[in-house]
C-alpha cells in the first residue's frame, strides 16, 4: 500500500538510508542549536541554551527531525509495510507506519516490537506516518525531552503535522490531545497494544 509521495516539498521514499545516525543526529542537534536557541542574555555561547534552562523545541524542529531521510528502525523491522488503522484509535487515517530514531530504536526488542519494560531515553524520536490511500496524510511524532517545557507526563513532547507540513497540533499544547490516549500503553506508546 506504500507509494512514492511528498511531504510538502521534502521526497520521503522509503526512509532508509546508510548515514551513520550518531552523525546525523549530531548534525540535527547542531541545526537545532542554529535555528532557535541562545542570544543576547549573557550566554557566552549563543548556540546553547544556559545549563539551567530546560529545552524547548519548535514545531518545525520537530518536523525536520521528524522527516529526516535516514537511519530510522520500521515497528515489528517492516519499513515498506503500513498496518491497518487500530479499532479505538484516535486517528482517522485508515494506514499507518510507525518509525523509530536509532535511540528510540534501543528499546525495541529483535521482532522491532517495544520491549514490555521500556523507557525510552531522552531524544528518543518516534514517527506515526498515517496514510489516507497511499499519501501521508498525518505525521504524528514523539520526542522524549524530560524537563522540556513543551513537555507532558512521561516527558514527550508531542507534534502533529498535516501532509503539507503545517502544524495541526502544536508542541506547546504539550500532549493535550493525544497524552490522554497513550498513557495506557508502554512509556506513553500504543504500538504493541494496537499492532500486537
């Protein structure tokens, strides 16, 4: 069911790759750094935030994280199949493919399931793509950044995206509309119990 399609004016494909993922994350944290943080208080490095102050990530850093082309792990290892909307969900769509940043992807177990005792560490990335036919319709993502003031109960900062990119519900809403939901499964996910 999964086609070639666009994301706004990024080509998603089929979201492997062979980029060491130690270097792209390294390289989106820089972006990060550049795009939103520091300034004009003191900081003798403008690129980072105080140590004191907690992280705040934006809606399009959380969105270009969240469409970056490489080093993703697929739920259950399958990254060119969608799996069936869940009865109860709370997504329209009628297909999903759930991915994982590679430290997200340390708490799945060798099926690519999560493991029943998972915590996911912080800048664990988790991305729902759900589809309307075979074009994403939806991005929903997680990030975990514990102490983040975008963050909700269990840490995440959550985002949802449109096909075009633009934002439906924003990180400062802190989970408001999909935390209620989640919190019965593991950490804050609902894969296993959805997709067992």
């Amino acid at each position: 069911m999964r086609g070639a399609h666009s994301m706004g004016r990024i080509q998603l494909g089929h979201l492997m790759g062979t980029v060491n993922m130690r270097s792209a994350l390294a390289a989106t944290w820089a972006l990060i750094a550049l795009m939103g943080c520091g300034g004009g208080d003191g900081n003798p490095n403008p690129a980072a935030p105080p140590p004191s102050s907690p992280s705040v990530i934006t809606d399009a850093q959380l969105r270009a994280l969240a469409t970056a082309s490489a080093g993703w792990t697929h739920y259950k290892n399958r990254p060119i199949d969608t799996l069936p909307r869940a009865g109860g969900s709370g997504h329209a769509e009628s297909r999903l493919l759930t991915r994982f940043n590679a430290v997200a992807a340390t708490q799945l177990d060798g099926a690519g399931k999560v493991r029943t005792a998972a915590s996911f560490p912080d800048s664990s990335l988790i991305v729902k793509e759900l589809y309307t036919g075979s074009v994403i319709t939806t991005l929903a993502v997680m990030m975990k950044l514990r102490g983040s003031p975008n963050a909700s109960a269990g840490g995440w900062v959550w985002g949802y995206f449109d096909g075009a990119g633009n934002v439906r519900i924003a990180a400062a809403n802190r989970g408001a509309a999909c935390a209620g939901c989640h919190s019965v499964g593991i950490d804050y996910t609902r894969m296993n119990d959805s997709h067992p």
